[in-house]
C-alpha cells in the first residue's frame, strides 16, 4: 500500500470511528458530516468537487431493517468523465485493496 492510501486509511478509520461514537445522537449530525466531507473531499454545491453527499434507503445486513443513510457518490462531472473515458473494472469489484 502506497503511503497516501495508507493515510487515507488511517483518516478512514478515524473518521468512522467518531461516526460510530456519534452516530446515536442527532444533535451532533451537522458536525459529523462536515467531518465526513472533508474526509471525501465533497464540498456541498462547489461544481469541482469529486463527490456528492446523498440520502439514500438502505438494508441493515443485521435483522434487514430498511434506514436512511448518507453515500458518497460521483460528483455529476465526474460521473461523466467515468462515463466517457472510465474503464469498466473487470468482475464489477475492485480487489486487492489492503
């Protein structure tokens, strides 16, 4: 692993930690997604950000529940690019990740 990846491992890490810590109360949302942002490099309605912050309904892999959480997605002018000029990762899923 190059040691940019694992830095950003390391951030990762980090950060799901406060959201695990957080996670359970409301009143400290605003300020775990600014967190989370940063960490992506989202920057909510700037057009050169990479990725976008959105809602979207998911299934808990424990007991099934359906809950709302936030994803990062490509941002729509990467989306394009991806699109135009991305290659197709063979199988669908991206190996050898440390």
């Amino acid at each position: 692993m190059s040691p940019g990846a694992a830095a950003r491992s390391a951030r990762t890490a980090a950060a799901l930690s406060i959201a695990v810590e957080r996670a359970a109360r409301p009143d400290t949302y605003e300020g775990l997604l600014a967190e989370l942002d940063r960490l992506e490099g989202c920057v909510p309605g700037d057009p050169r950000s990479l990725y976008e912050r959105v809602a979207r309904e998911v299934v808990r892999v424990a007991g099934g529940t359906a809950v709302r959480a936030w994803v990062y997605v490509a941002a729509p002018a990467v989306a394009a690019r991806l699109r135009t000029r991305g290659k197709p990762v063979e199988g669908g899923e991206r190996r050898g990740r440390g």
